[in-house]
C-alpha cells in the first residue's frame, strides 16, 4: 500500500515563493492595472495604506529590540582595539554615504513634479532648530519619545540599555553577570519575535506594493516611471561612487585593490543576488581568508558589519528621503538633512540584519523630519530593485573594513598563498601576541 504526499495548499505555495519574485509580479502588476483602469483604481487605496500603517507599527520596537541586541553584542573582551577601530569605520563610512546620497539627489532632484498617492501633498511640519534636534536627543521621557515618534530619543535610550547590559554581561559580581545573560536572553528572543512579525509583513508587501503602485499609476499615468527611474539612477550612481571611495582607501592603506576585487567578486555577487548581508556571511568569510585576514579580526568584523554596517541603504536613504521630500512638494531645510544623516547612521545600527531593511529605515527618517509618509509608497515598488545593489554596497565595505583593519594590525595578516603548515604557524604567533 502506498502513500501520497498530499500536495502543498496554495497558502504553503505562496509561502515558499521568492519574495523577490512576489515583490516583482506585484510591481509590475501594479504598473499594468494602473495604466489600464486609470482613475477608478483608487477604490483599492485602502490596501496600500494597510501597508504603510504595518511597517509604521514595526518602527519602534525594532529599534528598541535590535539597538539593544546589536550594542549587548560586543563583549567587554571585543571593546579593543581592533573594536574600536572596525566601529569607528563602519560610523565613518556610513555618515558619508548618507550625504553622498543626499548631495547627489539634491542635485539631481529626483520626484519634482510627481504628485504622492492619493494626490494629496501633505505639508511637512516645521522643523525645529539644529540645537533642539540635537537636545531632543536625550529624552526626560522616554515613554513620551515613543508616544510622539521621537526616534532619535528612542535610539539614544536604546543605545544607553544596550551598554548598560554590556556592562552587565562582563560583571565580576556573579549575580549581576547572571542577571545580565538572563536579560541578554530575553533580548535575543524579543528580536527573534519582532523579525516574525517583519516577516509576516513581508508577505502583505506584495499586495501592498500592488495596491500603492496601481494607485499611483492610475492617478499619474506613464509621468511615474520618469522620476523613479532618475531616483534608480542617482542610488546606483551613489552607490558606484562609494565603491571608488572603497578603492582610494585600499590604495591608502597600501592594500592591493586587483588582487581585493578579484576574491571580493564572489561575496559581491552573492550579496546583489540574495539581497542579504547575513546570507552572504559565508562567502564573506572565505573571501577574508583568501585575502590573508587572520580569523581573529573577520570573525568579528564581518557579523559586525552585517549587523550595523550599511553603507548602500544609508545612500538609499539619503536619496530615498529627498525623493519623497520632492514629491510631497517639502524643501528639506539644514535642520531635517542633519537629521536624516543622524537617523540613518544610529538606524544602522539595529536594523542592518533585519529583512526589508532599508524601507523601515526609510520609514524612520521620513517620520522624523516630518515629511508626508504616502510617497514612500512608489519606493517600495521599486524597493527590490534598489535593494540588490545596496546589499552588494554593504558587504563590499564589510570586506573593505575587515582588509583594511587587519593591515593595521599586528600578527592579523598573513600571505594568502602561504601553505596550510606556515599558516597554521602565523595564526599561532597571532594569538600569543
């Protein structure tokens, strides 16, 4: 007697198909709908909004939650050298992007003309003055901070746990370091339970992109694609120009920048296809060893990175938040940009790992300078596009940092074409020194 495997039901099928792929069809879709029924197409507005309103519902606790996990993480034993200099990097790099990113789309001015879904130009509210952002930082309540959507107060309070749990973790007093772990524990699966429900989300964006897109297409017709293919441009412009920066710190640090590309191609290719940093984490890591890296500097440097180093999201942020500021018909003052650059680098921190990253950074930045969220709606249609190339953005500085940081470094380099015996000796002499 023999048995049959029942066969999946379509909600298991739909599960398993790529979201990418999910992502496109809803696009594209959207597009043909949109041109096709024109006007009357609005009636399915309400389920994009559904859309924005979830990844706004997720803005706070994956700060909180990930800030908290993402600072905890580095033991009082890793807060060294090495570290330090690996953060200090990826901070670094990351501030710049942003503004390069920015600089490029303000010069470029991607979205001026398009009105937002739904054809309603809500006005951005006032910005407050540079030294108010800056104080407004440090919250008198941080409950408050999270009530009014204060993400910078949020990620300040966030920052401040995570240390302290640090602190914690690395006690001499056993109580306390018990303590510590115990919370640390709790944190891990606060995190694991908030990518669950980001990954629930996930699967609505589909629908969600379809429905914003369509909406869009049917109000503004074939003038949409324009502005969303120069945004596409100014990204992987952005993007192009961050890796030539890439090229003129290796040349700096005297690092061969055709033997660098020739082992770094593998994880860039991965990272462009899998549109994950964490995916590519293998890959990445046989790149280091083939470029020389001793373990003790990648098997911190590149799950570091992946965790809070986002050089390509942060340029599509910069980019991102200046279309939907043109959009909206909103000139971003100096105050907002200082805030968008201060929002995208500690964002960057808590939500490099997280998938669909960039939009809930997007999300993030949008909200605090006070623009209008709906022309965040013909970003996420385009949003897989974009993300395959900042992705691949990111993992490049992730190896830049690691090759670079391990240059500096005593005893954490060795030559790639050593035989496993003199290997296995360097790596001896590296740990005693």
């Amino acid at each position: 007697m023999s048995t049959q495997t029942p066969a999946p039901s379509l909600w298991r099928r739909y599960l398993d198909f790529p979201l990418i792929h999910k992502m496109a069809i809803g696009l594209a879709a959207g597009v043909a709908v949109g041109l096709a029924v024109g006007e009357p197409i609005t009636v399915i507005a309400p389920l994009g909004e559904v859309f924005l309103r979830l990844l706004q519902m997720l803005v706070m606790p994956l700060i909180i939650v990930t800030l908290i996990a993402g600072v905890s993480a580095i033991t009082p034993a890793r807060l060294g050298r090495i570290g330090f200099k690996v953060f200090v990097f990826y901070l670094v790099t990351s501030a710049f992007a942003i503004t390069l990113g920015l600089l490029l789309a303000l010069a470029i001015a991607p979205g001026t003309g398009l009105s937002p879904p739904g054809g309603a130009e809500e006005e951005g509210e006032e910005p407050p003055p540079i030294s108010e952002t800056l104080l407004g930082i440090v919250p008198d309540n941080p409950f408050a901070a999270m009530v009014e959507g204060n993400v910078l107060a949020v990620m300040f309070v966030a920052i401040a746990a995570g240390i302290a749990l640090t602190v914690m973790r690395g006690s001499d007093q056993e109580r306390v370091r018990e303590l510590g772990e115990f919370l640390r524990r709790g944190v891990d699966g606060a995190v694991e339970l908030v990518f669950l429900v980001v990954r629930g989300v996930l699967q609505y964006a589909p629908i969600g992109v379809f429905a914003l897109i369509a909406v869009v297409m049917g109000e503004t017709g074939i003038e949409a694609i324009g502005p969303l293919a120069r945004l596409t441009g100014v990204i992987y412009g952005a993007i192009a120009l961050q890796i030539a920066v890439y090229v003129l710190i290796l040349l700096a640090f005297r690092v061969g920048v055709g033997k660098f590309f020739s082992v770094a191609k593998d994880p860039m290719a991965t990272a462009f296809v899998t549109r994950s940093s964490s995916g590519t984490l293998p890959v990445s890591s046989r790149a280091a060893e083939r470029l020389g890296v001793h373990e003790g500097v990648y098997s911190f440097s590149l799950p570091f990175g992946a965790t809070i180093n986002m050089d390509g999201t942060a340029i599509y942020v910069g980019a991102a938040t200046v279309f939907v500021a043109n959009v909206s018909g909103t000139e971003l003052t100096l105050a907002e940009l200082v805030t968008v650059v201060l929002v995208g680098v500690l964002a960057s921190i808590g939500t490099a790992g997280v998938p669909g990253a960039g939009l809930i950074m997007l999300t993030m930045t949008v909200s605090q300078a006070g623009l209008s969220m709906a022309p965040v709606a013909l970003v996420a249609g385009i949003d897989a596009i974009l993300d395959m190339a900042r992705t691949m953005c990111n993992v490049t500085g992730d190896l830049v940092a690691t090759r670079v940081v391990a240059r500096t470094e005593p005893g954490m380099l060795r030559d790639p074409d050593a035989p496993d015996q003199a290997r296995g000796e360097d790596t001896e002499a590296a740990a005693t020194s």
